[in-house]
C-alpha cells in the first residue's frame, strides 16, 4: 500500500519561507511523478508544481520564480521549497505521485502566510 507523508506547514511572515517535504513509502518512487497541489476552503484544488522521474519541472504561473519543486530518489521524498511567500499561498498543500492511471495523495499540510 503506498503511503504519502507531508511536513514542513506552517505559519510564515509574508517574504519568508517554507520546505514542504513528502515521503512516499510502499512503492517504487523514482518511477514515478511528484506533484505538489493546494487548496483554500471553498476553492478547487489546483496545481502548483509538477517534476517527473527525468526531471523535467513546471510551475504554475502565480509560483514561477518563487517556488522549487525537487526529488531525492534515494529519500522516496518530494520537496517544495517556497520562497517570498505571500498571503495568498495560504492554503492546504497536498502532495500527489504516481503513474499512468494510478496517483496517490497526501494528507495535506497547512500553509498560512501573515501579512
């Protein structure tokens, strides 16, 4: 059974920064794609970042330059690295992998930036 763990939320100052950090266990993760979403309450979920097992990477438009999605194989982990955070990141990040018909999500991990 394949287990997504997400960490690093939290409560950030606008400007500062996060790592958010997902350990996937029960599965072979290097063959697999790495996706970070969020979602505010009453919103749909949407993309944030995407890395692939070849390493190509895409962002959405409002996190381009400021957030870095990366992978350790060896650490069945997927990171987002969030810099220059501003309040309207606030939101529940969730961590999303797999493979062709088969994807698997995390729990979920808050984000709230102050202003």
């Amino acid at each position: 059974q394949v287990q997504l763990v997400e960490s690093g939320g939290g409560l950030v100052q606008a400007g500062g920064s996060l790592k958010l950090s997902c350990v996937v266990s029960g599965s072979i993760f290097r063959n697999y794609a790495g996706y970070w979403y969020r979602q505010v309450p009453g919103n749909r979920r949407e993309p944030v970042a995407e890395i692939h097992p070849n390493g190509y990477t895409a962002y959405a438009g409002s996190v381009k330059g400021r957030f870095t999605i990366s992978r350790d194989n060896a650490k069945n982990t997927v990171y987002l690295q969030m810099n220059s955070l501003k309040p309207e990141d606030t939101a529940v990040y969730y961590c999303n992998v797999g493979a062709g018909q088969t994807y698997y999500w995390g729990q979920g991990t808050q984000v709230t930036v102050s202003s």
